[in-house]
C-alpha cells in the first residue's frame, strides 16, 4: 500500500520523467473492480484529461496529487502507479490508462481497493480523508513538533488506544499507516498492542523522536523495500519488521519476529524487544 514514503516517492518521479507531457489518449475504468472509487463517472474521465499537459506533482498523506492544466487526477493509497517507456508492456488489467505525447504510458491498477479520482474544481470534491491529509502537518515537517504530537495523544482520549490503533487509524497522521509503523514501534521498544496509557514520558519521547527519523529515511531512499516506486522498483529502505523477516530472529536480540493478525491487518514484532 502507498503510505506516505511511497507518496512522496512517486510524486518527486513524476515531476522528473514526464512533467509537461502532454495526454493524448485516456481509458478508464477497463477493467471494473469492486472496490474501485471513482469521482463521477470514470467514462468522462477522458474528456477531461484528454489534451491536458502535467504540470505539477504532489503529495499529501498517502495519497499522489498530479495537477494538469485541464483538471486534477488524486491517486489512494491501495492503486499501483506505475510509468511504462513505449516499448514496455502495460498491466493487462487496469482502471486507469493514460498515453502520453512520446508514447509512453502511465498505468493505476488496483489491487484490493483503491481510488482514482479526477475532477476540476476541488469545491466539486468532497473527501474526508484528502480534506484531512492537506490539514494536517505532515511528519516530515517542523510544523509536526511534540507539541503537536502530544495534543494528538491526549485529545479525545487518544491515551486508551493501543499504539497502532492511534497510529495507524482515523487518519491522525495522514499517510501512516500499518506498514511503516512496525519498524517505528520497534524502534521505539512499543509492541503494536500495548496501551499509550501505560506508557512512561520516555517511551513517548522515543516514539515521537522514532516517527520523525524513521519516515525521514524512508522518505530519502523513496520508499519502502515492500513496496514499489512510480517506475516498478523496490523502495530503498530495508525493512527490518515486514513480510519480509517474519520468522527470522531479530537483529538486535535474536529472538523470532512474530507476525500475528490484529486490527485488520498484520502485525510484526519481536517478543523481547516488544513487551507488551
């Protein structure tokens, strides 16, 4: 899933491959999926990207903003956007095609859900979650400082959720999601379970310190290495909690690393260095 990294990854790619491309052909929705979102029908989609030059791309959250000069296009975080050269083969299922003025393609496909929305005026766009990920200061930002940090803990009594409950759900931080938190948590010694509550101030400072530091790094190394770049590449950054090292020992301690189901999602930790 694109979280913020991968965001922020993918929106720098765009502005250096294909800005100020021209849009010269659009299919939408060609494979319909379930869970596919979509603002209006995605059929007027290529009238209104048709002829459209990329001017600029951003990131808010976990979620890719491309400006053209015709009308907006938002990427989620469940599409996998991807660049395609005019030689390279396009995905065989998408819901999001768009040919540009040298041939090449940009490919959105969805894999367990995702939207892909387009649309001109941003008054005519109501979305929670995008209206939430401009608001709110982003991690990477000196405007995200513990005193921010703390008034997100101890508002609506934040303090009764567990770490990745606060973390990683209703959209506290835009962007942090399930995925670059395990690496955060372990860092900081804080099992995804374990109450903010029962926490001491330097557990607190650590993970304020550790939410700040990890996601700067993952930032740099464009992502994750669960997760692919605008061009088809793994992230730079090697997780060290993931899919990837469930069931090996733990690099610090070497005991096994957990994986374990909880909150709609896996979880990954280790024991020792984790208590919950």
């Amino acid at each position: 899933m694109i979280e913020l990294p991968e965001a922020l990854a993918i929106s720098k790619q765009i502005n250096s491959s294909i800005k100020g491309r021209r849009i010269i052909n659009v299919v939408a929705d060609y494979s319909p999926h379930k869970f596919a979102w979509y603002h209006g029908n995605p059929e007027g989609y290529k009238d209104l990207l048709s002829g459209g030059i990329i001017d600029n791309a951003d990131s808010y959250g976990g979620m890719v903003h491309i400006s053209t000069d015709s009308a907006t296009i938002l990427i989620g975080e469940g599409v996998a956007l991807r660049y395609h050269k005019e030689d390279q083969k396009v995905p065989q299922k998408h819901q999001l095609l768009l040919e540009l003025d040298d041939h090449s393609m940009v490919s959105a496909s969805i894999h367990m859900y995702g939207g892909i929305w387009c649309f001109r005026d941003e008054n005519e766009f109501q979305n929670i979650y995008y209206k939430l990920a401009k608001e709110k200061p982003s991690p990477l930002t000196d405007d995200f400082d513990e005193t921010y940090f703390n008034k997100l803990i101890y508002s609506q009594d934040a303090g009764k959720l567990s770490a990745k409950a606060f973390l990683a759900t209703e959209q506290r931080i835009p962007g942090f999601g399930n995925g670059v938190l395990q690496d955060i948590l372990w860092k900081s010694g804080i099992n995804p379970r374990r109450k903010l509550n029962t926490l001491k101030d330097e557990h607190m400072d650590m993970l304020f310190k550790q939410i700040k530091a990890v996601l700067y790094e993952m930032a740099e190394l464009y992502g994750r290495d669960t997760e692919k770049d605008f061009f088809g590449n793994a992230g730079g950054y090697k997780t060290i909690m993931s899919k990837k090292s469930a069931g090996s020992p733990c690099i610090r301690c070497g005991s096994i690393i957990k994986k374990e189901n909880y909150l709609g999602g896996s979880i990954y930790y280790c024991e020792s260095c984790q208590r919950n």
